[in-house]
C-alpha cells in the first residue's frame, strides 16, 4: 500500500491528519481543508473550490510553438484578460486569469492568431492551486527559496475525517 492509499484509508477511518506540503497538487487532492501560509502567516483558508472561486472562474493557459514569442503573447493576453499573465519560459506557457469564459478564449485566440503566434496549445481551465498561490503570494510555489533571513514560505494542508 502506498502512503496516499494509507493516509486516505486513516481519514476514511476517521482520523484527523495535518499535512503540510509543498505540492500544491496533493493538497488539492488529499486535503478538506487548506491553509496558506506565506512568511509565517495565514493568508487564506478554506476548501480548494474556496480557493480557486477567489481568484476567479476560468484560466487562459497556452503553450507558443517558439519561445521567442512568449513575451508577445503574454502581451496579447495582458489586454484580455483579468490581472498580469504569468509565464513559463522553460514551458514555454503563458497564463491569466479570464472572467469572460469563453468569449476571452476566443478574444485570445483572434488576438494571438492576429499578432502571428503560433501555437501548440491554448484552452480555457479552473485555476488550480498554483494558481491560487502565485495570486496570493505574488510567487511561483516551486519558486526559489527565500533568503535565510526569512521564515520561509510554506504551504500547509489539513486533511479532516
């Protein structure tokens, strides 16, 4: 049995676990409740659907064919969507969130078609906790480590039964 399968067989069970992890990604799937916690204190807390619901309903995410023209689609997106496009240059991806659903999927594609970009994916997605974090903290959650002056950045999860 892996650890996953035993820390899920504890809760069904009725234990109480907390968790903390740094992978935003098994907080979303093991946790009930979520706490983030940035330089030793709590910024936010509820269930992943809370957290996702604050930063907005949808996330243009693309991915350009060359990486030379990130920069321009991330440009492209700015205009379109609802806050600063983050990037991924080692991905070559690009997103923001978009309030507008599908209608700023299209804006998006008609902006970076027009603009000549091309790509090797682009769609309309729920923020997913990463996206939460970099919202909140203004920091990529596998970002570099604060100076050591610093408490740290931690992100906690607590998984009730």
């Amino acid at each position: 049995m892996d650890l996953w399968q035993h820390i899920e067989d504890l809760v069904a069970g009725g234990t109480t676990i907390l968790l903390t992890t740094q992978y935003l990604e098994e907080a979303d799937r093991l946790a009930h409740w979520i706490v983030v916690i940035d330089t030793g204190r709590v910024i936010a807390q509820g269930t992943a659907g809370q957290l996702k619901d604050q930063i907005g309903g949808a996330v243009i995410d693309l991915q350009v064919s060359d990486p030379a023209q990130l920069e321009v689609a991330a440009a492209v997106l700015a205009g379109l969507g609802d806050g600063q496009p983050q990037t991924d240059p080692v991905q070559r991806r690009a997103t923001v969130p978009a309030t507008g659903g599908a209608k700023s999927l299209l804006a998006a594609a008609r902006g970076l078609d027009d603009a000549g970009i091309e790509l090797d994916d682009l769609g309309l997605r729920r923020p997913s906790l990463d996206d939460v974090f970099m919202a909140l903290t203004g920091q990529r959650p596998d970002g570099p480590a604060p100076p050591p002056s610093r408490t740290g950045r931690r992100r906690g999860a607590r998984r009730q039964g």
